[in-house]
C-alpha cells in the first residue's frame, strides 16, 4: 500500500524542527525580555563596572544636551522606576515611571551591524581560543571590539519617548539608557543582539567557523620526521634475545575436589558453591588435556540436565531434590520433567536426552527389519510411530546415533521413563529393559 501523500506542507520528521518550530527558536534568539531591574542599594554609584558598560553610558552622556535630565534620568533608574525591558536588533523599549500616574514608553535606537563587519567579527573570534573562551565567560576583549563598531558612539543612540518633552534625550530614555548600561554590563550577549545578532545564533556561528578553523590548521600542519624503526624488526631482535620458554608443567589425572564451604546464614549456599566449584575444575581440565570445553554447546535446559545427572542420588535425599527444585525453577520446568530427563542423560547422555524430547522419521533399513527380528525371538509385535516401536509397558527409541534406546511405563499409561542400557541391537535393548 502506498503512503498518501500530503499536500501543501511537506511531511515532518520526526527528530527534527519543523520551520515553524524554526521560526520560533529564532524569535525567541532575537527578543529577550527582562524584569524590572531592582533599586540600587546605592542611589548616584557608578552606572557599569566593565568597560564596554561605561562605554555605553558615556555614548548616552556624550549626546545628551541637557545634563540637569541626564541626572533626573539617573535617579529613575536608580530608584527602579523602569520596568520590564524588552531588547530586539537595534532597539530596547521598556515603560517608564515618571511624576505622573501613567508611564511612558521610552525606546532606544542603535544601528545594527552589517553580514560584512559580523563576518570580521566572528572570524577574528574564532581564530583565536582566548577569544572565545572570553565570550563564553561574559567577557568582550579590546582587541575583539575594535575588529567592528561594536560599542556605541556619540550620535549612535536615538531616544524616543511618548512624553511631551522634546529633550534628547529625555529623563525617561535616559533611565532606560541607564538601565540598559547595567543589563550590556552583566551580559555582553544584550550588546550583540542590539547589533543585530542572537546569543545562539552568535555561539553556533563562533562553534561552526572555529571548527572550520582547526580543521584548516591541522590539515596544514605537517607531523615532525622521527626516526623510526619497523615493528618488525625490533619484536625479532628482542624475540632473539630472550631465553627459552620453561617446559610445560603436566596436566594432573583428573580435577581435584572442591574444598568443603562451611553454612552461614548469610553465606551462599554450600551445595552451590560446591557445584560451582567442581564444575569450573571439570572445564578448566577439559580444556587444559583437549582444548575444548566439552559443554559449551549446552543449552541452559542441557546443562541443567547434566548437572543433575552427575550429582549423586536417586532424587531422595534432601539435598538432591533441594538441587532438582533449583534447577528446574532455573529452566522453567518442573522437578518431575528434571527426574525425567535426568534418567535419558544417565542413560545416554546428551544423544539420550535428545531420544526422549524429540521424535524424527527414521529412514528405510534398521528400523523396518526391528519389528520381525523382534518378532522372531517371540517378543510382543511392537507398534511402530515415527522412531518409536511401543508394546504394552515397554517401548523402543531409535536414536540418530543408530542406537536403540529402552523405556518403560506401568501397564495403561502412557508414561515412558528412559531403562536399560542402549544398543545398535533392538533385540539387546529390549532385554537391557527386561533384565535378561
């Protein structure tokens, strides 16, 4: 079935902005709202403590003709008159109060910076890592501001206000101008984004040419001559050098056992640790005297089958069905499927527990001649279904190995449990099971 297609807007990816998604990381970059700036503890201090803080306010102070509003503009700002201010490319606008009830809307102008001169800017920043790491710290170096006019100069800043006073600027622009001083002097990324630029836009810009810029520097640089010699050489001159390996020590006969695990009531369980123990010493020998680890073929249910055979006892002590109730509740089987399929693998190993859980269709030749030599020595006829040959309470299995394998069940139930001994001889078998 083909998707539909969707007209008039192309289908969005998931992961990844839509354009209005864009759009709007893009105005928030560009428009940065402040709170209203609380009192100063210590009205008549200086307005800004970095350098480009004082440079805007002697901008503000340099084109100001009347400085007796200069002043009256100061008090506002320092008594937290203005409230909150908005700063967009090449303007901040902020209310201000002033003797009258209603507030005015004070607005400063500055020109932005043109694509040409932000280009000389980023390039010069991103050249030098003491640049930018004096950006990313809220710092703005001499050297970097003079690249561009980056600081406002006299004539640069246009106050308009929504008072009657015609001064330039009034006292309300200038308490904004003062305001504003404080904000570039905290953050210098409000001074760039009055030139026109974004804080994220401006950093993604200084990360993109910056890695542009190392990338040209490292594909330049040639890597120094040294004197080298091939690996080769110098493993075959040590390898020379080197005295004779010792001889191998002798694999021992068999693995040792276990030491014994004393009980503790927070101590794991003796009879696990012992198993644990003693079958990490069975593969350890396996793969010292063979070089092959004879289980790791095993499924989890296999393995579990073969643990269980080889610990000692029919199933009746406490610890052998402690051992059988684990082991199956680790496999997600029951202790009877475990009893079961333990007798197969005493029986005949992994080929034995193979014969009890999976029936296969045998080809033309032992089976077939199974059921009359059966017959001939005066056996029960046997049915035959798949590789099963089954009488009343005895049954034989053949196995892919060629072999014969026995079972019996009580008379009446269909309940087969692995007996006697296997054999390539049904007739052998069959009497492994009836003990002749």
């Amino acid at each position: 079935m083909r998707p539909a297609r969707t007209r008039g807007r192309a289908a969005h990816i998931p992961g990844r902005a839509t354009a209005a998604e864009q759009a709007q990381a893009r105005h928030m970059d560009d428009r940065r709202t402040f709170p209203p700036l609380p009192p100063r503890a210590e009205p008549g201090g200086g307005a800004a403590l970095t350098w480009w803080g004082n440079a805007w306010v002697e901008a503000l102070e340099d084109t100001a003709l009347d400085p007796a509003r200069l002043a009256r503009g100061r008090t506002y700002a320092d008594r937290g008159h203005v409230d909150a201010i908005t700063v967009t490319p090449g303007r901040v606008v902020a209310y201000v109060h002033g003797s009258r009830p209603r507030p005015y809307r004070a607005e400063l102008r500055l020109r932005t910076l043109p694509d040409e001169a932000w280009d000389r800017f980023l390039d010069t920043a991103a050249a030098r890592p003491d640049h930018m790491a004096s950006l990313l710290d809220k710092d703005v170096p001499h050297a970097l501001a003079a690249v561009v006019d980056l600081l406002p100069t006299v004539d640069d800043l246009t106050p308009e206000c929504t008072c009657p006073d015609r001064a330039h600027p009034c006292k309300h622009a200038a308490a904004l101008c003062y305001q504003t001083a404080r904000l570039v002097d905290e953050d210098p990324f409000v001074l760039f984004l009055l030139r026109g630029r974004g804080e994220q836009q401006l950093l993604t810009e200084l990360t993109r040419r910056n890695a542009t810029h190392t990338a040209a520097e490292q594909a330049g640089a040639s890597a120094p001559e040294l004197d080298t010699v091939p690996a080769r050489d110098l493993y075959t001159q040590r390898a020379a050098q080197l005295p004779a390996l010792p001889p191998e020590f002798p694999a021992p006969a068999h693995p040792e056992r276990p030491p014994s695990y004393p009980q503790h009531p927070h101590a794991p369980d003796p009879l696990a640790l012992d198993l644990l123990a003693t079958e990490a010493g069975a593969r350890a020998h396996a793969l010292l005297t063979t070089g092959t680890d004879p289980i790791a073929g095993l499924t989890p249910w296999q393995d579990a089958v073969r643990v269980a055979a080889g610990h000692p006892g029919s199933g009746l002590t406490a610890a052998t069905r402690t051992l059988y109730a684990s082991l199956a509740r680790g496999t997600g089987r029951t202790p009877a499927d475990l009893a079961r399929a333990v007798a197969a693998w005493r029986q005949g190993g992994l080929e034995g527990l193979s014969v009890l859980e999976e029936e296969w269709d045998p080809p033309a030749g032992p089976f077939d001649r199974a059921r009359p030599a059966l017959l001939a020595l005066g056996h029960p006829e046997f049915r035959p279904r798949r590789n099963h040959l089954s009488a009343p309470s005895v049954q034989l299995r053949l196995g892919r190995d060629g072999f014969w394998y026995g079972y019996e069940s009580d008379p009446g139930r269909d309940d087969w449990w692995p007996r006697g001994e296997p054999s390539p001889d049904p007739v052998a078998a069959l009497d492994s099971i009836l003990g002749r």
